[in-house]
C-alpha cells in the first residue's frame, strides 16, 4: 500500500468517524428529548427526598398509634380501585 492510499483510506476513514459522532450526537439530542419530562418527574422527586422521609417518619408514628385508619382507608382504596375497573370493563369503547 502506497503512502498515497493509506493517505486516502485514512481520510475516508476519518470521515466515517466524523459521520457517526454526528449520528450520535442526534441520537443524544432525541434521546434527551423524549425523556426530558421523566427527568423533570425525578429531580422533582428527589428534590422532595427530605419532606417524604419526614412525612413517612410521621405516618408511621401516627400509624403505629392508629392502626384501624390505615387498614379502614386501604379497604376504601381497593373498593375504589375495583369500582374503577369494573367500570372501565364494562363502558363500551374503552379497550
């Protein structure tokens, strides 16, 4: 291989790279994207890491010392939550 071909194989060989550090970059840009809102989601959440581990701390105290509400409000919770889909199941139109 002459030093004119390896000459010529090495720019043809940069350009590919260069072509997919573009392609790469897009895909980044896309990715960050069609995710932004689910980052947002967990910066959010863990920006309130402190008050939910306050709040949970609380609960459980308050719990502790109340345990009929939460056993009365987890019942409600998955009578709604069956309502809810009986309701859906039967609604035509709504598969």
């Amino acid at each position: 291989m002459s030093r004119r071909e390896r000459e010529q194989r090495k720019a043809e060989l940069l350009g590919i790279v260069q072509q997919q550090r573009l392609d790469l970059t897009a895909a980044r840009r896309d990715w960050l994207a069609g995710t932004a809102r689910y980052d947002h989601g967990w910066l959010t959440l863990v920006s309130m890491r402190r008050y939910l581990v306050i709040g949970s701390s609380a609960l459980a105290i308050w719990t502790a010392r109340n345990p009929g509400f939460l056993l009365r409000w987890a019942k409600r919770g998955f009578g709604a939550w069956s309502t809810w889909r009986l309701i859906r199941k039967n609604l035509p139109g709504s598969r």
